[in-house]
C-alpha cells in the first residue's frame, strides 16, 4: 500500500484517540466501583442486576413488615403473661373464697379482687402497642372491648359492641405482605396462603360464646358471675364454675404457647429472607460490582499504551525525505 | 537537413517541462492538507514528428522527434472507491445518528446510576406496604401520596423531554440539515456547468473536480445517492448528476437541481424533493427520520423504536396507571389525565391524603387494610399496558429502560462497524490520491536535475553554434 503522512497522521490521531478514551471509560469505573455505568454498555447484565435489586429492595420490605409483626406478637406476648397470672390469681382466690371457712366479709372482699382482675383484664386487652389496638383484629384503629350499659346484660363484655357471649367464632384477618406471592380471589380478597394474617382479637385469648352446657366461655363474664355469687355469699354450683374457670385458664396457657410459635415463624421466615438478601447481594456485586485488582492492572495497561502512543507520535509524524535533502 | 535552431527548441521544451513539472510539485505539497485534494501528476509526451503529415516535415534519417511536451495534468483518483465511499459513509452517517438520539434518550431513562420511574415505583410499592401495616394513619397515608405524586411528575417530565428531543432534532433537520443540502447540491449544478465550460475550450479543471467530489461527500453522509456520468457523445459530457432513489437530485438537463423540503403527512415526517417523495435509504437524514417517525411495536408493521415509540409507551403507562388505581378506590378519581403530558394525582387526593380509600368496608379509621393490599396486588399484578405487551407496570418501565438500551447499544456496535469501514475505504482512497512528501521529494530532484540537464544541453548547442559562427573559417586570420 502506498502511504501518505496524511493517512500516518490520521491513522495516529485515531489510535492516540481510543486510547484516551479507553483510559477515561476505565477510569470512571474504578471511581464508581462498577462494571458498567449506563445500561446500553452492557444491557443484559444491566437488566439482571436492576430485577436483582428490585428483589433486594422487596426483601427489605418483606423484612420490615415481619419486624412489625414481630414486635406485634412480642406485645401479645406480654400482655398475655398478664392475663395468664391474673388468672392464676384468681384461680387462688376463687378455691379459697369456695372454702367453708370464709365467711361473708371475707367472700366480699374476694368479689371485690376479682373485680379488680376484671378491670385489669380489660385494660390489657385494649392496649394499644404504637397507636394500634393490637387485639382488635383486623380493625386496629378501634378499642376491641368495652363494657355494656344495657340494663339486662349490664357488666357483660361486649367486643366491637357485641356480647361476646354471642358470639361463636373469629372469622377476622388482618394480613400483611411477606413475600409469599399476594394474591386475590374472584372477590378481591386475599388468598390466605399467600399472605400472612397478623390478625389477633382479645376473644381468642379471653375466650368467646357459650359451652354445651350454657356456661360462658369468656374468662371476663366468667369472672363476673363469680364475683356475683361470692357478693351474694350463694355457693350453690360453685364447683362447677370453679372448674369452667379452670377450663378457661388452660386455654390462656394454650395462647401463651401458640403466640410463642407464631413468633417463631415469623423469626424463622426472617432468617430465610436474610439469607436470600445476602445471595441477591453477592450476584449484585458479581453483576455490578468491579473487580478493583484487576481493573486497576487494566488501567496501567491501558496508561501504559497511551504513554507508549504518546512517544511514539512525536517521532511517526517527522522525517520524509525532504528531511535529508543537503 | 536539420534546421540550425531545432535543437534549441527541443531542448526549451524540456527546460520548460521541467519547471511545469517543478510546479506541479509544488502545488501538490501545498495542498498537502487541503480536504478533498487528490494529487496531480505531469503527462509529459515526446514530440514524434511524422513527415508523412507535415508539409515541411524533414524527411528521412533525420525524423527525431522534437523534444516533449506536457500534454495534460492529470489528477490520480479512483472512481471505483469514491462510490465504495459514498456507500459506506451514508450508513455510517445513519447510525452515528441513532446512536446519538438514543444516547440522549438513555439519559433519560437509564437508572443504572439514577433513580428514575422504576425506582419510584418501587418506592410506592415499600410505602404502600408501610400503610398496609399502618393503615388508618395519616401520615402514612399521605408518604403513599407524595410517592404517587413522584410518579406522575416523573411520567410528565420523561414525556416532556422526549419531545424536547424531538424537537430539536426535527428543527436541525430543518434549518441545518436540509440547508445545507440544498447548498451542497446547488453548488454541486453550478460546478457542473463551470466544469462542462472548462471541458469545451479543452481544460482539465482538476480542483474543480476536487471540489465537485468533496460536495458529493458531503451530500452522501445526508443521503446514499448515486453518481452518473455521460459519455464523450453526450452534451452532458463533464458533467454529474446525482440520484437518491429514483429522484434525480442534480439533472444537468434542468436548470436548478430540485429543492428538498421537509413535511408533515398522517403524524409522520417526510422528505420532498420538489412535489415527489424521496426513498431515504440511508444517511443521515433516514435517521433522523426514523427517530422522529418510529413507532416500534405501536405500528402495523414493527418499526424503529423512534421517540413516538417511547412518547405512546409513557402514555400507555400513564393511562393504565391511572385506571388501575381509580377502579380500586371505589369511583373517587386518584389520578387524571388523557394521558403522560397531562397526568397528576386528582385534586381530590391532593386535598386529602385520606381520599385514599385502605378499606372498602366502612370507617377508613377503623384500621382495617384490605384495600391497601389489593393495591399493593395491583402494583404487582400483570396488566395488558399496551397491546403487545401483559405484564407489571414495574416490568413495563423495565422494558421501557431495555429497549432504548438494547437499541443503543446495537447501533453503537454497528457505527463501530461501519466507521472501521468508512475509514479502511478512505485509507485506501487516500493511498491512491494522497500527497506522499517523499514522492513529491523525488519528485522535486527528479525536475530539478532535468532542469539541469537540459541547460547544460542548450550550452552545448551554444558552444556548438560559437564554433560555427565565430570560429569557423577564419583560418589564417
């Protein structure tokens, strides 16, 4: 080929060209610790690690709902250590105000001790725990449970203004979103399997409707109608409210553990996201993230080449013949 | 018989050839590195005498010819890679073009390093949550509000930046551009005429030639034209016409060469020269056309994902978006607008945080969720945004993202390609036209010595002469 200084000259302007400008690429992403800095650079890495990082950022919710759920139940928990010593004591109190030895005064004064637990059960189950009433089921912005004013059910309990006595079972669900895939029926509600229900009513753990034989299952009435007979110093059928009383405390256990498995759940979910954050964080890096020891021997590599263009430009570009002319 | 003084002229025509060709040297170094120059050579010829045509013709043993001329200075070029050229430089021109405007519009859409539309969307999608487990409040309520609002003036100022884009692209095509090229091909007619001019009387314009072939370059970055000539027996003979698909652009046989003019037709941009519409096949200008024009998967037939492509894919969004959530909270409008330029959060909502609606059953205070969840299901939930496309709406920025990356990122390759080309092809190009200095040295010697040479002849001849007529026949004297 015949050459020309003009496409010498063009041809080096082109090469020292590239060269800087491999050198600058290389350069922004050793600042930036990166791989890549636009997404055209290298759109299929680029367009997994942006869902890689979607997912990271859904984890950090998922995370942080399961913590509020977490701190839910740890309250619960409390609250229902509470309840299960008020009943214990007054359990005591109960059997002891049953025995034969006590009299009116002394049977009196019990009434007045369990009344006392009353109120003390009803002001543990309308705790509010960070501005949410956290046994009102799925409508935390209302007190779950008040006192009914009627003349013939006065002193009952009443839960979202219904007797409790009345009613038979908890339907209520409050779920939150950990990941489980949300989704909804025909009628736009939740598929519970999808979706964990962080709901807790105070009826599950007080106890709700009536037994085969009539008698309250609420451990507040129960209370109650026993306060009422021992105020009125009757003893008739005391045994058997002594030993519904006691049905009722088993089932405040039998809360007390079952809160502890829903803990256990949730901590043990918790852990399964955080390992899942931390592998969706090392492929982040692997997409992402640079290299830093190899990238910087590219660099010198590549500085290396400019300077060597460099030098050689000051000596491609001179002699021709003419040069040598005497 | 020899006549006394032929030698003389002989050797003058060599003293003077010699300094053409010295001139000649001289003016290719000059023009070493002027754009467009190709070299010049000297075409110097022997005199041959014949005596069978010449009247006075010396006849016989002495028919030696009368020393040189310089019949013509020749320009050295290769028609053949100017056309390879032309081609090359046409498809280059179109993806460097592409490559450009995709550019800009990644600008706008890439969220490797910023945060944009997707990351606004995931932002509702944690803050929606943080109401699920909060709902009834207030202040979360309203954190789900400023995160819509977020969106909405992030749809608005993608889509306002797009047509900025477009904009200013369709105004360079207009005032710069298509200026230009109507320059270039006025100026390319005129040159037609001076050349055909210069033929008639017998000339051999070389920079004119020059010139005429750097405007062709020019012109072929805008447009993949074709070149013709016109043979010796044509009265179009010298001069070139040029052709852009069927549309003859430069016709020696008209006066003026067509004016190109840009127009509007059905929403799309079109190329006119004169009343007919241009065929673009490349160039330039067929890019920035297909910027301007292409609706990628939103036409018949898939086309180029030009800026209407991404202007239509932020409305899809902005409406399906809107409806989404509307029809989830029970006939009070969240957002309004026909589309991306005119998409905002209601004013309703923007007076009460509350407006929207966390449940669907009774009191919103009650601390119920149910509405919230669906919501957040929605923002997950696969819908059919455009036609072509079922998916979330988070997916849809995605692709949105993807396409204009992937687009970029395959155009940048084959303006890559196409400049390794370009540049290979103008290598060659310059090998065959370029001034080589130590040619031109050689050269330079070459004449210099000739010079020389036919001094020292004429001397001799002098000398002789001297002989003759002082020295001869003075024997005795």
């Amino acid at each position: 080929m015949r050459l020309t200084n003009n496409i010498i000259s063009k041809n080096y302007l082109k090469s020292l060209n590239k060269s800087l400008n491999e050198l600058s690429q290389m350069n922004t992403l050793i600042a930036a610790k990166r791989k890549y800095m636009n997404f055209a650079d290298d759109p299929i890495n680029a367009m997994r690690a942006m869902k890689v990082r979607q997912n990271i950022n859904k984890i950090d919710v998922y995370v942080e709902n399961l913590r509020e759920a977490a701190d839910i139940f740890s309250q619960y928990e409390s609250v229902i250590s509470n309840v299960n010593n008020i009943v214990s004591d007054a359990l005591v109190q109960v059997s002891q105000g049953m025995n034969g030895t006590s009299d009116a005064t002394a049977r009196y004064t019990i009434a007045q001790s369990l009344r006392a637990f009353q109120d003390a059960i009803l002001a543990a189950v309308n705790t509010q725990f960070a501005g949410k009433y956290i046994f009102s089921g799925e409508t935390v912005g209302v007190p779950p449970f008040s006192i009914s004013e009627e003349e013939d059910t006065k002193g009952m309990l009443l839960y979202k203004g219904m007797l409790v006595d009345n009613i038979s079972e908890v339907t209520e669900k409050r779920y939150i979103d950990i990941g489980l895939g949300l989704s909804l029926d025909e009628y736009s509600n939740v598929i519970p399997n999808t979706a964990r229900d962080i709901a807790v009513t105070g009826l599950e753990l007080l106890g709700c409707g009536v037994d085969e034989d009539g008698y309250t299952k609420n451990l507040y009435n129960m209370l109650g109608i026993i306060a009422k007979k021992f105020e009125e110093n009757d003893m008739s059928g005391m045994d058997v409210y002594y030993e519904k009383l006691q049905k009722i405390a088993d089932n405040v256990r039998v809360q007390y553990v079952g809160v502890g498995e829903k803990t256990e759940y949730i901590n043990f979910f918790l852990e399964r996201l955080d390992s899942e954050q931390f592998n969706l964080k090392v492929k982040q890096s692997r997409l992402e993230g640079l290299d830093l020891a190899e990238a910087i021997t590219t660099f010198g590599e590549l500085e290396l080449a400019y300077n060597a263009c460099l030098q050689i430009g000051t000596k491609i570009l001179q002699p021709s013949l003419l040069d040598f002319l005497d | 018989m020899r006549p006394t003084f032929s030698g003389f002229e002989i050797v003058k025509s060599g003293i003077q050839s010699a300094q053409v060709g010295l001139d000649v040297t001289g003016k290719n170094v000059a023009n070493m590195g002027a754009e467009g120059y190709s070299r010049q050579v000297v075409d110097q010829k022997a005199i041959y005498y014949s005596s069978s045509t010449y009247k006075y013709a010396p006849v016989g043993s002495q028919r030696l010819g009368q020393g040189v001329t310089v019949d013509q200075i020749v320009q050295i070029r290769d028609k053949f890679l100017d056309i390879r050229f032309r081609a090359a430089n046409s498809e280059y021109a179109e993806f460097a073009k592409k490559t450009e405007v995709l550019e800009h519009i990644n600008d706008i859409l890439d969220e490797t390093t910023a945060d944009g539309l997707g990351v606004l969307l995931e932002e509702l999608f944690e803050r929606l949550q943080a109401l699920s487990t909060n709902s009834g409040k207030i202040e979360f309520a309203s954190l789900v509000r400023s995160s819509a609002q977020k969106i909405t003036e992030t749809v608005q100022f993608y889509y306002n930046k797009l047509e900025e884009i477009s904009a200013l692209e369709k105004e360079n095509l207009e005032t710069i551009t298509l200026v230009n090229l109507n320059k270039y091909l006025d100026e390319i007619a005129k040159l037609n005429k001076t050349i055909q001019n210069e033929e008639l009387v017998g000339n051999t314009p070389n920079d004119l030639y020059d010139a005429r072939n750097l405007l062709l370059d020019k012109v072929s970055k805008y447009l993949k034209i074709e070149v013709g000539e016109y043979p010796d027996d044509s009265p179009y003979k010298g001069a070139l016409s040029v052709k852009c698909g069927n549309i003859m652009l430069v016709d020696p046989a008209q006066s003026d060469p067509v004016t190109l003019s840009l127009r509007e037709e059905d929403g799309k941009l079109k190329i006119y020269a004169g009343d007919e519409e241009l065929d673009l096949i490349t160039g330039e200008i067929k890019g920035t056309l297909d910027i301007l024009n292409g609706e990628g998967s939103f036409a018949e037939v898939e086309e180029f994902k030009g800026i209407p492509y991404y202007l239509k894919s932020l409305d899809s969004f902005a409406v399906k978006f809107a409806e989404v959530f509307n029809s989830l909270n029970g006939g009070d409008a969240l957002f309004v607008g026909t589309g991306a330029k005119d998409f905002a959060i209601s004013d309703g909502w923007l007076a009460d945080a509350n407006y929207l609606k966390v449940t669907t059953e009774g009191n919103q205070d009650s601390g119920k969720n149910d509405n919230v969840l669906r919501m957040i299901h929605a923002l997950e939930q696969k819908h059919e945004i455009t036609e072509k496309f079922v998916g979330s709406l988070s997916e849809f920025v995605l692709i949105l993202m993807s396409d204009a990356a992937i687009d970029k990122n395959y155009y940048t390759d084959r303006a890559s390609a196409a400049d390794t080309v370009v540049s290979a092809i103008d290598n060659q190009r310059e090998s065959v036209k370029g001034v080589s200095l130590n040619e031109e040295t050689v050269n330079m010697i070459k004449y210099q010595r000739a010079f020389e040479a036919s001094a020292r002849v004429m001397t001799a001849l002098d000398e002789m002469l001297d002989i003759i007529i002082n020295r001869m026949g003075i024997v005795g004297r």
